[in-house]
C-alpha cells in the first residue's frame, strides 16, 4: 500500500486506476489505502455531475465539455457509470466510445464504472472513485450517470453542480412538472437543439421556474447541440462557474454545500453500518436465528445495542452514543 500511495501522489495514472479498482470491489485493502492517502491529500476540486435520460446526449456533451476545458488548459477526470446487465452482471462501458477522441490526451482520464444494479443513477464506490479522482489532482471531476428517470437522485448529494440533459423528445410540460429529478437540477441544458419541438421545451422550462424555485439559485437553461461546435457548450461551463459562485458567496448557497457534505458523509457511514451488521449477523448466527419470534426489527434493535447504540434513539441528537463499531 505505501508503494501504491507513492505512485499516486507522483502522478502515476496507473496507480490512480489500482486504486480505483480497489474501491470498485470493495477490496480489504481498500480501505487502509483512502486512509493513507487522505492524510496526506490536498483540497477537492469542485464536481459536475451529468446526468438525463437515455439518449439525451449526455456523452456528447461531456466530450464537448472536456474540449472546452482542454482547451483552456484544465485537466480532466471523467467517471462514467454504465448499465449492467441483469443476466451476466457486466457493462459495455460504451460511454468511452463517445469521448474516443480524448482518450490519448494525457491530460484527461475516462474512467468506466458497472452500476452492478444499484439504483440512483450511481455505482458502488462512485463516491470514494470520485475522490481518488479529485485527489489525484485533476482541476475537473465530471460524473455522469446511467440513463435516468424520474427517482434516481444519488447524485446531488455526490457533486457541487448538477447538470440535467434534456431534449426535444422529452415529453410535454406535464411530463416535465412529473420528473422529480427537474427538482435536484442546477443547470438545465435543452440538448440537440435542432431538432424539432426544442424552442417549446426551453419555454417550459423557464414557465417552470418562472412559477418559483426553492431558494435563492435559479437554475440556468442553456440551448445546445453538442455535437456542433458553434460556442453552446461554453455557455454550459459558464452556467456552472456561476452556480459555484453562488456555493462560495452566498449564504444560502454556502448552507447548501455544507448540507451535500452531510448527506455525503451520512451515505458513507450508512454503507459501513450496513456492512458491519451483515458482518456481525455472519458471525453470530443467534442473530438471525429463525424461531418465530424474531423479526428483523428485533435483529435490528439488537445490532443497535451490540454497536452501542440505544433502539430508537433520534437523529435529531447529532450524535451516536457508545463505542465505535
């Protein structure tokens, strides 16, 4: 492991993706490894998460968006969560075949994650992926999601900026108010433009947010065709450099990024806790003996004690009481 933090913080990519897969299956070493190198790591870029329906162009935009970025000098990181299949468990990964023409740049780094059937639009491991790749000093992290619907929101609480694709094939203004996942989105963009029916669902949009948003940010709407380029996607960078401006100034804005790191830090500690109670289940099979009398809530109440937790207690107190499982 401390060769492979050496490696890493000399910039070596390939024990940036050791690493990398190391999370990914959740290895042992995995976790003695993120120990090591957040004790020595500097402070995180800021993440754009992408993410929309099947077929909105989300790809497309991405490999717009790091042109744009190459261009101005910035290095990037991409992580890009692919569909598995529900028979033989892998992924095509076929994201990279849309961002072919960076693959050779040094400065960008495309890294492809199976979602292995976990739901949120996320993978496992995408959260600590997602770090390695911001502590590997990349000045941009982009996420992008596996094609989404209207529930799949893991990611807001996993990057700064949340991007939406849409297009003109998206459905009517009902289908829009519809979409839960309209409500986590900080920059709308209207992709392939020159399709029919895009001026109509830009004017939804903006007849949507006109009927008031929740907070003091309202979200841009930014026109595009990705796969032209005539300037749109510059708009789409600058839409978000003014969402990370409202993070930093505002307080409404800084009260938001403290609130993505809370819920970022309670996932990873639900993740552990589930773990350990799955652990100490194995370990003990009283636990879960099946006798009639035992129902998960009374295995679960159990754990609580066993971890020094009291039943019942409130998430409201801040704090868990008792030792650290």
């Amino acid at each position: 492991m401390s060769e492979l933090v050496e490696r890493f913080q000399a910039g070596d990519v390939r024990a940036l993706a050791r690493a990398i897969s190391l999370v990914e299956r959740a290895d042992p070493d995995a976790a003695t490894l993120l120990a090591d190198l957040r004790a020595v790591a500097g402070p995180q870029p800021p993440r754009v998460g992408v993410t929309g329906a099947p077929g909105a162009g989300k790809s497309t935009l991405l490999g717009a968006m790091i042109r744009v970025a190459r261009r101005d000098k910035r290095s990037v990181a991409v992580l890009a969560v692919d569909p598995s299949s529900p028979f033989s468990g892998g992924a095509l990964l076929g994201d990279r075949l849309r961002m072919d023409e960076h693959l050779l740049d040094p400065g960008v780094y495309v890294r492809s994650m199976g979602a292995r059937g976990q739901l949120g639009g996320l993978a496992p491991g995408a959260a600590e992926a997602a770090w390695l790749l911001g502590a590997h000093g990349f000045a941009e992290v982009l996420v992008e999601t596996v094609g989404t619907g209207q529930s799949e929101l893991d990611l807001p609480s996993l990057v700064d900026t949340t991007v939406l694709v849409l297009n003109p094939n998206a459905g009517d203004a009902i289908q829009l108010e519809k979409a839960g996942v309209l409500e986590v989105a900080d920059v709308y963009v209207v992709n392939k433009t020159d399709l029919p029916g895009a001026d109509r669902l830009v004017r939804d949009l903006h007849t949507m947010l006109g009927l008031g948003t929740c907070g003091s940010w309202v979200p841009r709407v930014v026109a595009t065709v990705a796969n032209r380029p005539d300037g749109s996607v510059e708009q789409v960078w600058d839409a978000v450099r003014e969402h990370r401006a409202f993070l930093a100034d505002h307080p409404e804005g800084r009260a938001l990024a403290a609130g993505k790191v809370r819920e970022s830090a309670a996932a990873l500690v639900a993740a552990r806790a589930r773990a350990w109670a799955l652990a100490a289940c194995e370990r003990d099979g009283s636990l879960t003996a099946v006798d009639g009398r035992r129902s998960p809530h009374v295995i679960a109440d159990r754990l609580l004690e066993l971890a020094g937790c009291r039943a019942g207690e409130h998430t409201s107190n801040h704090h868990v009481r008792g030792r650290q499982a």
